[in-house]
C-alpha cells in the first residue's frame, strides 16, 4: 500500500488558513498556493536519487553529488492543478510539464477528462501529479489511469487539501502511488466539497466566481 504523508510544517499550516479564509484576494490566493507547492515539492523529492560527480571548485577538484538516474515530470490536472505547477518548478526547473483536463460533472460527481497531452519521454520520468483539492479522488484516479498507460512506472500524487474519503479511493485504485498532502479535511458534504475546506481552487485562482 501506497504512503500517505501529511505535512504538518507551521509555515504551510498557516497559509492554508490564510487560503480558506473567503475574504482572501484571488492574487493572494494564487501567491499562497504556489508558496506552498514550493515548500511541499522539497519533501516529496527527499528520495531523488544521487550519484558521484567530479567537480572543480576554486580550490581544488573535488568529488560531490549530484541528481542523477530519473528526470523529473510534473503533470497538473487542468485546471486548478496549474496553479501549483510553478511552485514545482522553481525547485526542479528542468522538469517537463504535461497536462491533463478533466471536469466533474455537477450531477454524477464522476470526473470527464476532455484533454490529454505528456512529455513524450514521460515514461522515463518520475511524474508528480499535482491538483490542489482531493475530494472523491475521481479526477486523480482518472489522471493516473492516463499516465499509467503512457507506461509510466513512478508517479506521486502532490495536493493542498484532502477528504478521507478520496484518499481511500485513490489508495484502491493506485496502491503503488505515494500521496502528500499539505493538510487533511474532515469529509465530504451532500455535494461532494471538502469540509471545512476552501472552496473551488479553480474558481479562486482564476478568479472565474
């Protein structure tokens, strides 16, 4: 079974709280939310692997280390996923960026996905998955599905805020795939939000409600 790490640093505790409050600014909403996926992206690399390389330095030639075997993707499910997808790269600026676009639809609540473009060397990547909002786990389970089938071996889920119910769902459907979670919600309500939650990301990012 799959790891599920819940971060509990003060820092991104006390922009979430900043974040769910209704009265924030959709920039300041955005500003947050890359701060926080920055921050979140240093621990869910700690395992990136190393090798030994040979180096000059002013002084004296020296041998360091240095990431080596697989090149980073990130892969953000449209639309709010975009916004995290900076976040990533100012640590890892050389990793590639695809994209996957699904909807939920208001009656279902099942995810429809519309788009689907990868990296085309994404199956020699460790691909991180990124969406701010984990609430059925329909969305991610699909975006995953897509991936895997590109004959992607190695993914990691990253998102801002979970319920319990989508992190058991993602668990079933993808036991292989570690989850990071920036904080863990109560539940999901009659209409399928997190509890107490902050709303539509999407919405408060672009600023489209």
């Amino acid at each position: 079974m799959s790891k599920v790490v819940v971060f509990d640093h003060p820092l991104i505790a006390h922009k979430i709280s900043i974040m769910r409050n209704v009265n924030t600014t959709n920039k300041d909403f955005r500003e947050l939310l890359e701060e926080i996926a920055m921050l979140m992206t240093y621990e869910v690399t700690r395992d990136l692997p190393l090798v030994d390389k040979e180096i000059e330095t002013p002084i004296c030639k020296t041998t360091q280390k240095v990431l080596g075997g697989r090149q980073i993707g990130v892969v953000p499910i449209l639309r709010a996923g975009l916004g995290m997808v900076n976040g990533v790269l100012k640590l890892v600026p050389a990793a590639k960026v695809g994209h996957i676009g699904c909807y939920r639809d208001e009656e279902t609540a099942k995810p429809i996905k519309y788009y689907c473009k990868l990296p085309v060397d994404v199956e020699q990547r460790e691909v991180i998955v990124v969406d701010p909002m984990l609430a059925t786990g329909g969305s991610a389970i699909m975006a995953i599905n897509f991936i895997k089938e590109a004959g992607v071996k190695n993914i990691k889920f990253m998102c801002l805020i979970a319920a319990p119910e989508g992190i058991e769902a993602l668990q079933k459907e993808h036991p292989d795939v570690d989850i990071f979670i920036a904080c863990k919600d109560e539940r999901l309500n009659e209409q399928n939000y997190i509890v107490p939650g902050l709303g539509d990301a999407g919405d408060r990012i672009f600023g489209t409600k």
